[in-house]
C-alpha cells in the first residue's frame, strides 16, 4: 500500500502548479492532504476525485482556512469527520477513513495540526489541541490499528530543522512541543515511521518563504505518518519528492507491505 501525505497550502494553488497530474502517476493507493483553504462548493465540484482515487473532506467553517481530505482506491466501511471537540472540529482538521473486516479494525487518517507561529492566542490553541490529541490517539489505538498521516507543525529532534539552535523559542520547536511528540511515541507506544526508515539528515518538508530557504534547504520537517506498531513494521520505502513544488510543503510518501 503507498500513502502518500501532502499539505497542500491551498488544494486550488497546488492544483495550478500541477499536484494531481503528478499525484495521477504515483500508484498511490492512498493520499491524505491537509490545508485545503477551500470549502465544498468548491472542492466537491473539482477534487472530489483523482483517477481512482476517491476523496473524503472535513472542511473549516472560515472560509480559505485548513481543511483536511482523504483519497482511497478503496471503499472504507465508515468514514468519520471530527474528533468531536467543537474548538478543533470547527476548523476541518481531521478525517478518518476505517477498512474494518472481520478479525481487522484498521484505519488511515489525515489530520492538519493548528500551527501557533501566528501568535500566543493561536499557540494556546496549538497546546489544547495536542492535550486533546494524546488521549484521542491512545484510545483509537487501544481498539485499532492505523496510520495518521498529518502536518503536525511540530520538528521532533534537532535532527529535524536546519537552524535548530536559533528555534528553540519559536513555535514548532519549543520544547512542550517536542516533549508531546516524545511521550507519544515512547509512552503512547506510537510510531514515527520515516524514522524506522531514513535516520539521515537533512530531511526536510516545508521551508519557509523567506531568504531562499527552499534553494539552501534550509527547511523543517514538520510532515509524518505516525502509526501503530503492527502497520509501522511494514513500512518498506520512503520518499519526499522535492523535484517539483505544489506548496511550500513536500509530499511525502511511505509504501508498505499489506493492502486495504
């Protein structure tokens, strides 16, 4: 199974710079994308679909603001919007698509994480969000196995952004943030699993705008699939693609050994 993960930084823009013609010769079998900045009327009429694949959608109700979707070649038994906490699910931030069969409870999941760069109010919003993700997690991954692909907003280790020393206060590498991110995958028994696969340096999925730090890569690794251990141990292959850009973010691509 190939899942794909991309924030999109608009589904419109990262349309007219050609994310669904390349997204048409992936092989994908699944592909989550976060920041659609674009409601039903639009997305439903346009991107509902690409070739096979087929989308499911938790919009935010400001209009050009975050929203989530979720493509599958396959039909899930249940497609769930929201985490049922009215703050979060105001702001289209996640969807889940389940595959349940007898014997097998497994879901995949994109999920687009508030962002507090803009400001304290915003990153109080942030920090609620990750306390009520914890438990959610937990209690999703104590009945099911899945893999949420997400733009978590959040660099892990030092390995994980260029300019690690001079982020250390700045939202996205502070270190509650970071300490979040460790419990869950030590604690929570979560995986990070482009790390079971590339431990090098220098992997990078968004860059900022500003001072060429795309052409110096000087970037951040902010995008994840985060899995239960049983899926995460088939990972096989990963990949960002870097050879075109649809947005200031890379999609990032895991192939692993099971099919929906």
């Amino acid at each position: 199974m190939r899942f794909i993960t991309a924030n999109l930084n608009g589904v419109r823009s990262a349309a007219s710079k050609g994310f669904f013609d390349w997204l048409a010769r992936q092989k994908a079998d699944a592909v989550g994308v976060q920041e659609l900045k674009a409601q039903a009327d639009v997305v439903e009429k346009d991107f509902a679909s690409c070739g096979s694949l087929q989308g499911a959608f938790h919009y935010a109700e400001k209009k050009g603001y975050s929203g989530v979707g979720l493509y599958t070649k396959e039909t899930p038994s249940d497609v769930i919007t929201g985490v049922g906490i009215d703050e979060f699910d105001r702001e289209g931030r996640w969807v889940e698509k389940r595959f349940d069969k007898p014997g097998r409870k497994l879901s995949l999941i994109s999920v687009y994480f508030p962002s507090g760069s803009s400001g304290e109010e915003r990153q109080q919003v942030k920090f609620r969000f990750l306390d009520a993700m914890y438990p959610h997690l937990l209690a999703l991954k104590a009945e099911r196995e899945f893999i949420l692909v997400a733009d978590v907003n959040i660099a892990h280790k030092e390995i994980d952004l260029k300019n690690w020393r001079s982020n250390q206060k700045n939202s996205g590498f502070l270190p509650e943030e970071r300490a979040w991110l460790t419990r869950l995958l030590d604690e929570g028994g979560m995986v990070d699993v482009f790390r079971t696969l590339n431990q090098k340096d220098e992997q990078y999925t968004w860059w900022s705008a500003r001072g060429n730090a795309r052409a110096n890569n000087v970037g951040w690794r902010l995008d994840y699939h985060l899995a239960t251990p049983g899926l995460a141990a088939l990972a096989k292959k990963e990949k960002i693609y870097l050879d075109q850009m649809f947005s200031d973010h890379a999609p990032l691509t895991i192939d692993y050994d099971f099919s929906l």
